[in-house]
C-alpha cells in the first residue's frame, strides 16, 4: 500500500491513459483502477489544469495531454531514442544521400533530436533542438496519423494554433479539417509529405515510428531539393524511390526501441 495514495492514483491514471488508444470517460478509469469516481475527477481536474491530461467535453473524455507528450519526449531526448536513432539515420544517409531527422511530438510541436545532413546537401532549419509546429512538416504529420481521432482533434482544438503558419509565413493547412484531410492521407498511404512549406525548394517525406503500444515515438523524415522544373509524376517517382529505405529504418528504429534482440 502506498504511503502517498494520491500520488499513487495519479500515476496509476496516467499509466491508464497512455495505455489506451483514444480518450476514455472517467467513469471508465475508476471502474478499471477501482478507485472512487470522486477522486479521479479531482485528479483529471488537476492533470488537465496542468496539461498532462486533455477534456473533451462534448465526449466526456479524457486522454493524455501537451504535457505528457512533453515529458515522454523529454525522457526520449535524454539519450535512448537518440543513441539507438542516430547510427540507422546516418547509414540511412550514406545510402540515400539526402539529409534525414529524427523528431519526436512535443505538444503540437515536433522537436528534433537527431539531424545527419549528407555531403554537399544545405544546411537545413530542422537542427537538433529546434521546434516547429507538427502540423507544417511531413515528421510532424507522420507522428499525427498514430495518434486516436479523438486524441487528435483534442491537441488541435483551439484554432489559433493554425495561425502559427501565417506568424512564421508558411504554407499549411489552415484549419483542423484540412489537417485531418493531411493526416487521413497520409496514415492510409503510409508517409507523410510536405513540398515547399517550411524551405523553398525543399520537400520532405516521413514515416512514423511506433513504440510497443502503436503510440507514436517519433517521426524519420528524407529532405530533398525539388527542382522548380520538376512535373508531379517526377516527384511522386522520387518520393516512391526514397520510401523503401525510409521505411526499413523506421521499422529497424521501431524494433530498437520495443528492446528486440
């Protein structure tokens, strides 16, 4: 029995959240952790005041917060994603010969954690430690197919983050229902893209990484020159020819990180 039951209780609803797919009610975390339904309001009330947990109201659900996501990336910053990511990115360089990231979510931000550019390729604005909003680039988008509907729609439901495109000038989706068209595509096609819109002239393509529990860990994202010339079925081919290798390190990534021999 703990000393400290509401510590305790907490992180036994936290553990609960991060271990379903998509919000629950709360009346479903107290039958499941057998606590009394008084309590776990009062501890949602306060995870959601501090971000680690998220209300929909018009569902009376609760899921994991900006907060949490924040804290697991933050453990993944630490050294494990970036030890066991840095060496596949940089064979995935030398075989490619485009830069490529690693990223993970940070609220609806992406933050890089892992950046090999290849030889005579520019320097690129996704440097290790930078952040940009998830929903303006291909890792970003990547990492949000992953996440539940009802997880998704609760990380973008206030419209003032759609105005981040306009403060930092770049192109994007404009609301929640072009991003949920982005995210829709993409979780069926199995990538990610974005064309010009966070560098002139650059485009990316990213595929997810998915921990244990098919929660996204992060994102590996190929940025490539795309020339003004270049006709769509051009460009579909390289995205088509980069993909294979993109996709086996992700894969390789996955199995790294779920401790597979």
């Amino acid at each position: 029995m703990s000393k400290v039951p509401a510590a305790d209780s907490t992180l036994r609803i936290l553990e609960f959240l991060a271990h379903q797919r998509g919000p629950v009610p709360a009346q479903t975390i107290a039958t499941a952790l057998s606590l009394p339904r008084s309590s776990v309001y009062q501890i949602l009330t306060v995870l959601t005041e501090r971000g680690f947990a998220l209300h929909i109201p018009e569902e009376r659900r609760y899921g994991l917060g900006p907060a949490a996501f924040e804290l697991s990336s933050s453990y993944s910053r630490q050294q494990p994603l970036t030890r066991l990511g840095a060496p596949l990115l940089a064979k995935l360089v030398d075989h490619i010969g485009e830069s490529a990231h690693l990223a993970v979510l940070h609220g609806t931000d992406v933050l890089y954690v892992v950046e090999e550019r290849a030889a005579r390729r520019p320097s690129l604005i996704t440097d290790v430690g930078v952040r940009l909003p998830a929903h303006l680039t291909a890792s970003g988008r990547a990492l949000l197919t992953a996440l539940p509907p009802a997880q998704l729609r609760a990380l973008y439901s206030d419209p003032v983050v759609f105005t981040q495109r306009e403060e930092l000038g770049l192109a994007g989706p404009q609301s929640y229902r072009e991003l949920k068209a982005l995210v829709t595509q993409a979780a069926q096609q199995g990538y990610s893209t974005e064309r010009s819109e966070i560098t002139d002239g650059l485009a990316s393509v990213g595929v997810v990484v998915k921990d244990h529990l098919g929660w996204p860990a992060a994102a590996i994202a190929v940025t490539y020159p795309v020339p003004v010339s270049a006709t769509e079925e051009e460009l579909q081919l390289r995205v088509q020819h980069l993909l294979p290798e993109i996709k086996t390190t992700a894969q390789e990534l996955s199995r790294r990180i779920h401790g597979a021999s």
